[in-house]
C-alpha cells in the first residue's frame, strides 16, 4: 500500500478539490461506496469513524482499497483523541480529520508527518491550528458559517487552507459559492451518497454524481 506525507495529502486536496466521506457498519457496503467514488475520479477518501467497532471496518477497508483502489488515500474521520488516531495511523489512515480542535491529536500526527484536520470554527481556533501545524482547516459545521465566513478569513488570512464539511453539495450553484470564496477543497458526506442511493444500491449514479461534481470543480479552480 502507498503511503503519503502531509504535504502530498494537501497537495491532491488542492488539485482534485473533493474529499467524499462516509460510515456504515455494513463492510461490504462501505467498500462498494468507496469502489464507485474511486471510479468516479475520488482520489482521496474519509472513512468516518463514528459507530462501535467501526476500526474492525476500516481494517477491512484499507486492506480492500490497497488491492482495488490502488491510488487513493483513506483517511479517517470523526477523530475525537489521540489514542484513536494513533490507531487509525498504525492501521494505514493516511490522513487525520476531527471535529474538534485537539493538540494531542496533532501531536500524535505531525510526530509521524501525517496530514490531520481539526474542526474549526473561529479565525482564533484556526491560527491555533496553523501554528499547531495543520495544514487544511477543516471549517465546520460549514452550512452554519457558509461562504461569506470563508471569504472573510481569506482577506486578512490569504494563505489559510479551508476545506468546508456540511453545508456542501454537489450541485454547479452550491460548488461555485464555495469555490469563488477560496476554499481549498470540500468535504461532502450524505448530499454527495445520499440515504437513497445506499437504499437502492444505485453505485452507478453514485459514480456519476461523483464525477460530475469534480467536473464543475475544475472548471471552478
């Protein structure tokens, strides 16, 4: 299995402008999600660790994307403790996301250079992520706070990565505002696999949606 540094991570979140995310408790679902994400042109993912035994889960997926989707980069999400993400690092997350501002989970991640993006929501939390060595700030919840939020912290902030989470579709009109504002990627969870695809197993339209939506952000960068 590939493995990439921090800067490498930041890099693709910059260039492909997407990172999907999503649990179930469900592996086999999981990993037809990822598979159709992948095909659609996804080459980072956030496997969002919110239910119990959910590292048994990405334990299967990780050792699934190796062989089936040899270019992406698994991440893990909802990340609340060093302990956890220590973990999630030592069973192959090649990035770190949280909801929260924590120092012993960047600690943890810049010890073994591995890209972690904490929650933020105040330009205060997000300079006391910088300084902690974050490189993309993952604004959130973003459809509180919204583009205007992004466009202000760019001004006096310019070189500040943003990556909004919530609040983002994969629509031409929602995209654009995101994009116009500065972001440097979004992350997008049941607007992009909505309740209805996992329902009917509809991966095909799950692929489509996932590739239209890194068309239009390409045309936006």
């Amino acid at each position: 299995m590939k493995t990439y540094t921090r800067i490498e991570v930041a890099t693709k979140m910059k260039e492909t402008g997407l990172v999907p995310l999503f649990y179930h408790e469900d592996v086999a679902i999981v990993k037809q999600v990822v598979k159709a994400c992948y095909d659609g042109g996804a080459r980072l993912f956030e496997f969002t660790a919110r239910g119990a035994f959910a590292h048994e889960v990405f334990s299967e997926l990780i050792k699934f994307c190796a062989k089936e989707c040899p270019d992406l980069i698994l991440g893990v999400g909802s990340v609340t403790d060093a302990a956890a993400a220590s973990l999630y690092m030592q069973m192959g997350a090649q990035f770190i996301v949280t909801p929260v501002l924590r120092e012993d989970i960047a600690l943890v991640c810049n010890r073994r250079k591995v890209l972690w993006s904490p929650g933020c929501a105040t330009l205060t939390e997000i300079a006391k992520a910088e300084e902690l060595g974050c490189e993309v700030v993952k604004l959130f919840p973003g459809g509180i706070y919204g583009p205007k939020f992004v466009k202000a912290i760019k001004g006096p902030c310019p070189w500040t990565s943003i990556m909004p989470t919530g609040g983002v579709s994969p629509t031409k009109e929602n995209l654009s505002e995101w994009f116009k504002a500065g972001v440097t990627c979004v992350g997008m969870g049941s607007q992009l696999i909505s309740k209805e695809i996992i329902a009917n197993k509809d991966y095909n339209l799950l692929k489509e949606t996932v590739a239209n939506a890194l068309q239009i952000i390409k045309k936006l960068k």
